[in-house]
C-alpha cells in the first residue's frame, strides 16, 4: 500500500477566525495534521491553543461567529477524497458525521439525552442511518455496550443516564460513537472529568477498540501523561498551530521545542511526592491581536532576537520529527534540554527498558 494510500486525513493551512464585538480572534493560524489509517494522533496543548476548534472546524459543529477564512481537511474513504471544509452541512451530518468519523466529547451527560433510556438512544442512533427492525438493532446496542466493557448490558439498556457512573456513561457514549463503524474517531478530552482509576480503564478500553477495529483516533489532550499511554504520533498545539509533531518517542525522549520542554516538565511525578510542579511562566498571546514573530518568544527563557521578528517554519528533524523554533535552525547557538527535564527523560528511558526486559 502506498503512503498516499494510508492517509485518512490531511488538514493544510486551517485558518479559523471567531467574530466577536470587541474584535476578531483567530484561533486557528495555519494548522496542518495528517493522520493514517490505524494511527493514534494526540493533539497536545493548554487550553485555548486551538485543538477543539481545529477538528470541530471540519466536522461542521462550530458557532455561527466562526468564520473558516481559509484551508483543506481532506478526507480519504476507500477510493474517494472530500474536503470537509467545502462540504454542505447537510451532505456531511447525513455522509460523514457518525457514520464515518464519530466523536466522543469530554462530559459525557452533554451527549446523552437524560431523558430517554441507554437502550432508547442506542436504538434511535442505530436506526438513523440504517432502517433495521427494533429487535436488531437492540440485540445490536447490547453487542456494542458489552464491546465497551459493559458487564450486564441488558440492564443497562433500561437504564438512564443519572443512574450510571460517570466511567459507565462515557462507555456509553463510546458505543454510541462506534455504533456505525466509523472509519476515524475523534475523543476531544475523554478522560478528563474522570478519576484516575477511570480514566486508565477508558484509555485501554480505547486502545483495545483501536486494534480490534483498525480504526484511526485523534485523541485531543492537555495532559502528556495521558498521551505516552495510547498515542503513536502527537502534534503539540500552541497559538493556532502545531509547533512540533512526531512519533510518541520523538516527543516523549527527545523534545526540541521549548514550549514542550515545558509541557513535559509540567506533568507530575507519582514518584517524587516532594516534587515541585513546574508550570510554564507567562500566559499565552492575545489571539486579537497581530503576532510578530514566534508567538512563544514572550514566554521562552531561550528566545533569541530573530524569534520577536520572524516566525520560525518547521525545521525537519528527522524523517518523523519537525519543530518551528528558531533554535533547530543550524545557526542557532546550542541550548541544552533543562537538566531538571533530561534527568526525567532518562529516568523514562530507564523504565521503558526494564518494563521490556522484566
């Protein structure tokens, strides 16, 4: 199969514009992801960074205030591409959304109807695109429900959502979101209102989905703790745009843009009880107003004067690995990774080798 081939979706040059009162803010400032068929793509940023907005841009579910000024989210299905971006909205809730690219949202109780059954929704959602007799289409929700983890399914199918755990209604929300065999699910923060303990199960429940399946996932995230565990590639988000992207490994062992030397060092270690959390100085830029230069400049100890002037483009560090910092470019002095953030890195290296030797 070729490369061509192997690409589900491809988004270049996404620029999102909100209209408000007080003046325009463009949150998507250029963005470009590709995904492949049965790959894992983490969309990494703080909040505000644009990685929401970026996919529900082209599945169609922005506010009437956001303006699409410009771009392609292609999309690959068998022997056919479409470009989200120009499609009807009406073409693309009846071709593409739930049927070929599912979503599971952060609360899950803002995607169920609390007033209607598990069994009730599972079956409306089933019979939406497919005009099958009731009784399939409950025996086809109890197979989904237990493919989510669900032990006793049928009575689950009588209940309603308040009588479910949170962790019991995001499984739910899953199978509803696999109920029409999507090609590519997107998860915009699916663990985040969960407890710990959840939200390990709901990521292997995921990864054990995506390899039965075959499916591709972009799973949207602030935390790279949650990223090491199911992702294969990730794209770190900052102003609009991705500013560093590559395998799991790239990013994890051997970060190049200070914004992510931040993000890494920002994540907390369970070993170390003591441990001071980092957090990353300054606050992001004001998307109103025009940026100059590399929007992380203000923000970075390492900023040198070209960052305040130009905008860096996106060095290629490797065949998997690209950063848009002036510091990857062959003139640039060389600064060492924070030692603080090296010793960590080591540490998981470490960890790594001996979970694959024990």
């Amino acid at each position: 199969m070729s490369d061509i081939a192997r690409i589900v979706l491809e988004v270049k040059d996404l620029k999102v514009t909100f209209r408000l009162p007080t003046g325009d803010v463009h949150a998507i400032r250029g963005l470009d992801l590709t995904l492949e068929e049965n790959e894992v793509l983490a969309l990494v940023g703080e909040s505000g960074s644009g990685k929401s907005v970026g996919v529900k841009s082209f599945m169609g579910i922005l506010p009437d205030n956001a303006v699409i000024e410009s771009g392609e989210a292609l999309f690959h299905d068998q022997d056919q591409t479409v470009d989200l971006l120009k499609m009807k909205d009406s073409v693309r809730r009846k071709n593409i959304n739930g049927t070929k690219i599912a979503i599971v949202f952060q609360d899950p109780m803002t995607s169920l109807n609390p007033t209607m059954s598990i069994g009730a929704q599972l079956i409306t959602v089933l019979r939406s695109h497919k005009k099958i007799p009731k009784k399939e289409a409950y025996a086809r929700g109890i197979e989904l429900l237990r493919e989510v983890g669900i032990t006793d399914p049928e009575r689950t199918m009588g209940q309603y959502p308040h009588q479910l755990s949170g962790g019991m209604r995001q499984r739910v929300v899953i199978a509803i979101a696999l109920s029409q065999d999507p090609k590519l699910l997107i998860c915009d923060e699916p663990t985040t209102a969960l407890d710990v303990t959840i939200q390990q199960r709901i990521l292997e429940l995921l990864q054990s989905i995506q390899r039965a399946r075959g499916l591709s996932i972009i799973f949207i995230t602030h935390n790279l703790g949650v990223v090491s565990k199911i992702a294969d590639k990730v794209a770190v988000m900052y102003a609009g745009k991705v500013i560093e992207k590559g395998t799991v490994f790239d990013i994890f062992y051997d970060p190049r843009h200070p914004y992510t030397w931040g993000l890494l060092s920002a994540v907390p270690e369970l070993s170390d009880s003591k441990q001071e959390l980092y957090s990353i100085p300054g606050t992001p830029p004001d998307l109103s107003k025009e940026i100059t230069g590399d929007a992380f400049a203000p923000r970075n100890p390492y900023a040198m004067e070209v960052d305040f002037k130009a905008e860096p483009p996106m060095f290629k560090l490797s065949n998997t690995h690209y950063a848009a910092t002036w510091l990857a470019d062959p003139r640039a002095p060389k600064v060492d990774i924070p030692p603080e953030l090296a010793e960590r890195i080591r540490k998981m290296k470490q960890e790594a080798k001996d979970y694959a030797e024990g």
